[in-house]
C-alpha cells in the first residue's frame, strides 16, 4: 500500500518527492501520547492525498500532522478531519472516541475495523494466547460479516439466534468473545445460553493409522508418527527443536506445551527415531515448519490416502485425532488414569475422563471373542504383549494370554 501510495504522489508531483511522502519515524498519537501508529489508508481532499494513522496502543484515528498548514498549489492541507472548524467535531474521535448508545444501527466500516484493532491489542494486553487472540477476533469479524451491528447487544443476540449455519458449540464461542468485547467496553450484557453438545470423538483403527502415515511424504510422515507415538497437540509437536529429542534414551521432550498443558518427557518408538535422523536439518532449531503449513499438506495427503484406499473413514482424522487415539489406547492397555493424566499433559485427571468413557464404549461393545496363546519361552511371551496379547491366567504351570478378536 505505501508503494502504491508513493508512487502516485510521483506521478501527480512529476515524479518529484514532496513532504507527504514516508515520514522519517512515525507521528506521535494525539491523544495518548504513544509511538504505536500504523498507517490506516489515504484521504483525498480538495489539495491532494492524505497519510492516515492509527494508534496501536489506543485506536485513535487522525492524520499526519507534519502536513499541518502546508501550502500547495494555493491550497491549505490541515490535518483535521473536517473541513469547517465551526463544526469542531474530528471524524476519528467520532470513530474512536464517541459513546455508542444502545440500539445504534448505523456505523462506518472505519470503525467497526479500528475497534476490531483496538480488541486486538486489548486481548493482547490481558495476556491471552495468540491462538485465543486469534480466535476471539475471528469471531467478532464474523459477526460483522453476517451484518450484526457489534455496538448493540441486542442486535447481536438476534443476529446469533438467526443463524441456522452455526451449531450449538460455534455460537457458545461466539458469545464468549463478544462478551470479551464488551469487557473492552466497560459494558456488559444478558448472554444467550448456549453449549455445545457433549460427542466422543472418532477413534480409528490402528491398520488406518499406519495406512495413512506410510502414505504421507517424509515431512509429514514423520509429523504424524510423532503425534500417534506422543499423544501430543499437534501445536507442541509443530515447536518441537533438535534438542528435545533423546535418542539414546528412546524418548522426545515436550518443553512447548499449549493450552494449559505441563511439559513432559515421553517415551517414543524406534520408527520415529529412525524418521527423525532422515529429516532435514534446514530449519535452524525447529524440527517442523509451522502449523498452518503442516495443515494445508495434510489435508491434500489425507484426500490422496482415502481415495487411493477407498477408505472415506481415513478423511476423518485430523491432527487432533493421533491424541484421541494415543489417550484411548493407553488407557485400555494399562487401565491407569493418571498413567494417562501423565502422557497427554493434563493438570487435572477430569481433562483425562474423556478417553476412559471413550474406552469402555469402545472395547466394550466388542464380542466376547478373543484369540489365546500359550507362550514357551519369556521371549514369545514378550512378542505377544508387544503386539496387543494380554496376560490372562495360569493352567497347569502355563501362562495363557488372550487378545480380543
């Protein structure tokens, strides 16, 4: 946009520079006193062009006050936003600064976006996560893009209640982010009560697991045999560095957690090991490029492994899913909770219960079928267990292991 914008400035002085191109440093806000200010577009007035700004640290909107008083080509440039003094009220501090009654139905796309900016920087301020800033704003410009009037709860409430595109769960999200909104307010509102239904989620089957990550390229492969060996959130994986992993001890370290999640040192196999020495080394101390990037490639090697399998279940799972499963399986295998608790990071063992009723309704529900062995030697005991046998009892000084068919 400033490339643009300079290049103009040329063609209407004949390619000569005048005092509205790039300042040296950025104008002080007028109202807060910071040096936070972004450029906010250009205003054309009866002598030309106009840089606007806008504060990081306040939203105030206003313009570039070393163009104050200048003269050029008989024409008088001023930095206030209205022509006539008499009128003494400045577009920006209407934008910015103006008391929104309730029931205001009219407002400019000018300050829907710079209170947008202004909740930003106010999330950040409050300390919240970037994924959470992200998310609250992304929430909010959706309720602007479905034509919600965000200055009047009421309006909001109806515009929420309209939209039969959002399920339960999107609209209880969308309420806790207009509610932090009007925390920036100073206002508040009667809340829609929305919840988003309780569902288990998709457990695959271990053959469909290891069907897809052998499809995948070497990046991602790798990627997906991490989170299916860790049970890790795809967001600690993606932040995992060089010096984390431990191939003498067998094990990679979790010291990025998400989500309220604790740092943990988890076991791993030796086929992630083995992906991990052939990955290349081009990313500094990041193992993985960024998430938003994974994603993308995922999506297109998932489409790929479900049609070449003939397996719509496979378009099922997501990055998320490699946890569900991790957190299933370990349950089942040793029926400890806080063994569980322990593996995927959670502070509180509630956070754990999911995977324990997603267990029973599993492997529960199963027949009563099962196939038996009676292994010779301690060595063949230990293969059974490595692939899925179960100790059971002893018959006649025998060990009988068992695994459901």
């Amino acid at each position: 946009m400033e490339k643009a914008y300079l290049a103009r400035k040329r063609v209407q002085n004949n390619g000569k520079s005048d005092l509205t191109s790039r300042p040296a440093q950025p104008p002080i806000c007028p109202e807060c006193g910071s040096t936070k200010t972004w450029r906010d577009g250009i205003r054309k007035n009866g002598a030309g062009l106009v840089q606007r700004w806008i504060c990081r640290n306040c939203g105030y909107r206003f313009s570039d006050p070393s163009l104050s008083n200048k003269k050029e080509e008989g024409h008088t440039l001023t930095c206030q936003i209205c022509v006539s003094e008499v009128e003494a009220k400045n577009l920006a501090e209407v934008e910015t600064r103006g008391k929104w009654a309730a029931g205001a139905t009219e407002t400019s796309d000018a300050t829907v976006k710079g209170k947008i900016i202004e909740f930003l920087w106010w999330l950040q301020k409050q300390g919240y996560r970037p994924g959470t800033v992200r998310g609250r704003v992304g929430r909010i410009s959706r309720l602007v893009k479905v034509g919600a009037n965000i200055f009047d709860p009421e309006d909001v409430k109806e515009t929420i209640a309209r939209e039969t595109r959002w399920n339960e769960g999107s609209k209880a999200q969308v309420v806790i982010a207009y509610s932090s909104f009007l925390q920036m307010l100073g206002e508040t509102w009667n809340s829609p009560r929305y919840k988003a239904p309780e569902k288990l989620p998709f457990i695959p089957l271990q053959t469909e697991i290891d069907a897809l990550i052998n499809s995948c390229g070497r990046v991602m492969g790798c990627f997906l045999q991490g989170l299916k060996d860790t049970g890790a959130d795809p967001g600690e994986l993606a932040h995992l560095e060089w010096t984390d992993i431990n191939h003498e001890a067998g094990s990679v370290t979790i010291n990025h957690p998400v989500k309220g999640h604790n740092a943990r040192v988890v076991p791993v196999s030796d086929a992630l090991l083995g992906r991990l020495k052939a990955m290349p080394k081009k990313r500094g101390n990041r193992v993985f490029c960024s998430l938003t990037g994974l994603s993308s490639n995922f999506r297109y090697q998932r489409q790929r492994c479900a049609q070449k399998l003939s397996n719509p279940r496979i378009l099922r799972i997501h990055f998320t899913t490699f946890r569900h499963w991790k957190g299933t399986m370990e349950y089942h295998r040793t029926q400890d909770s806080d063994h569980v608790r322990k593996i995927l990071g959670h502070k509180y063992l509630s956070s754990t219960q999911v995977y324990i009723n997603v267990e029973a309704a599993i492997f529960d529900s199963k027949s009563d079928e099962f196939i038996t062995k009676v292994p010779k030697t301690i060595e063949e005991a230990c293969s059974l267990i490595d692939i899925g046998f179960e100790y059971h009892c002893d018959w006649n000084d025998q060990k009988i292991f068992r695994k459901r068919k």
